[in-house]
C-alpha cells in the first residue's frame, strides 16, 4: 500500500527541531508527502513564518508535492462541511464568553468535564434574538447527539494501539467555529486530510487526543479514516517538551550557528535527539 502522509504546522513561529522530527517522521514513511499551512487563526499566524517552514524544511533535506495547501485560503470549504454538521442538528451557537464558562465550571452543581453546556439548552427563540442582536457565538458540537448519530463506525487504526473505537467525550462540546475565527482546528484537518487522500496521519502524542475527534467527524461527514501514528516528542535537556519559547532549538538558529541538517537527519534515523 502506498504511503501518504502530510505534515500540517500553523504558522506562528519559526519550526523548532521537534517540529523538524515530526516533518521528517512523516516524510520518511511517505511515498507521497503534503506540506500544508494550517493558517485559519489570522490573527497569530504570519506570511514571514509560512515563508520560513518552506525555506528551513528545503534546508533540512525534505521535499514535498509541488502544491502546499495554505488553509486560509479555503473559508469557504470548511463552511459546506460545517454547513453538513448543521444540517445534521448537530451544531449550535454558544454566546458564553470565557470569563463565563470558566465561572458556570466553578459553580456546585454545574461542572462538567469541559464546557458546562450552557448555551446547549437554549431555545430557538432565545438563540434567534440574541443573533438578531448581534451577539457573538462560536458554534459547537453536540457531543451526545453526535456520538448517537455516528454509532459505532468510529474505529479506527492506531499504530500503536491497534484498533480503537473513538471516545471523544472528555473534549465536550467542542467549538467548530469560533466567534473571530469562522472554523476550527478540528474541523479543517478532518476535511483537508480526506481532500489529498492522506492514508497515514503521521504526528506528535501531543495529538493523540485530538484524533478521537477527529475520527469522529470523519464518521459524520462520510470521511475515510486513515491510519493513525503518533510519535514521541523531543525534549530539552531538562526534559520539558520542546516549545515555540525555545529559541535556541529553531531550525534557522541552528543553520545559522552552521549545523549540518545531513547530520540532524541522521540523528532522527538512529534515534540520537532526546
Ligand atoms: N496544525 C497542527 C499544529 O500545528 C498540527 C495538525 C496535525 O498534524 O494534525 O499543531
């Protein structure tokens, strides 16, 4: 079976070396490699580090298919699979601010895992005046609905874990669209990875989570899942996981101090990088 695996990063900073490892832990397994933006957060992320991962990831040795998916540029994509959602009864509005989920989380009576469902009780009167007034709202999903609707055809393949049925139920009501961001995470790599036939998601543990969900939009919207790998993440030499902060660690600190990326390359291949 040919291989086909993308690397996904948003930018907001310059690629890190644990960053570099996911890229060429995808990369190393494909036969047909996506390099795609994932760039939907406007406000965070900048053209100057889109511009950068192609540069630093040219410089590190990989290549990828000529036509790199800039998400931003998409909007209107992701509105019809969130329109598809809606259509389902699975979506609705949710004026909460943060400052009022976090307090209706600290209530006695009212803690759920993660979003306390206020907004999931209203009624439509309520919901259509309140947009009528020009309140802000994200949209979410209905977990329990969605879950009954999707059955059990939410399995997917874990590479480590083998076959696995999709429990996304601690992330709640996930938001699929947000009040200044018209989609979400969630909702672009679900859609993105079916358009380019991506056959094996190949990323960090950071992610393993997330797939749950991820697998169960697939099911929703009549997506394939493909298999699923999550590789381990690269720490400092205090052992914390390598993040944006840490400048030393960049791909273009580390060409300009003259690494060689041969030689990262082959530190990734026999396991040398913590
Ligand atoms: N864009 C995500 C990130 O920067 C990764 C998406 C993915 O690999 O599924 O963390």
């Amino acid at each position: 079976m040919s291989i086909i695996s993308r690397f996904a990063p948003s930018p907001t900073g310059f690629l890190h070396l644990g960053h570099a490892f996911s890229a060429w832990t995808a990369w190393s397994r494909a036969d047909r490699f996506w390099l795609r933006l994932e760039d939907i957060d406007t406000t965070r992320c900048r053209g100057e580090f889109s511009a950068a991962i192609l540069e630093d990831l040219a410089w590190l040795g990989l290549d990828w298919e000529p036509e790199v998916r800039v998400q931003s540029e998409h909007f209107a994509a992701y509105d019809a699979a969130l329109r598809r959602l809606a259509q389902r009864g699975l979506l609705y509005p949710c004026f909460c601010s943060r400052a009022e989920i976090l307090r209706a989380q600290a209530a006695p009576h009212g803690a759920d895992a993660v979003y306390p469902g206020t907004c999931r009780h209203l009624g439509d009167a309520e919901r259509a005046a309140k947009i009528a007034a020009g309140a802000p709202y994200a949209l979410r999903l209905d977990m329990a609905a969605a879950l009954r609707q999707a059955g059990p055809a939410r399995q997917f393949f874990d590479e480590t874990h083998g076959w696995t049925i999709a429990a996304p139920e601690p992330f709640g009501d996930v938001i699929l669209a947000r009040r200044d961001v018209p989609t979400s995470y969630h909702l672009c790599v679900v859609h993105d990875d079916a358009l380019q036939g991506v056959t094996h998601v190949i990323r960090g543990e950071d992610l393993r989570a997330a797939t749950h969900v991820h697998v169960l939009l697939q099911a929703l919207l009549d997506l394939p899942t493909p298999v699923y790998a999550h590789h381990r993440l690269l720490t400092d030499a205090a052992g914390r996981r390598l993040a944006k902060r840490d400048q030393a660690a960049t791909l273009r600190a580390l060409r300009e101090e003259g690494a060689d990326p041969q030689d990262i390359r082959r530190q990734f291949e026999e396991g040398r990088i913590a």
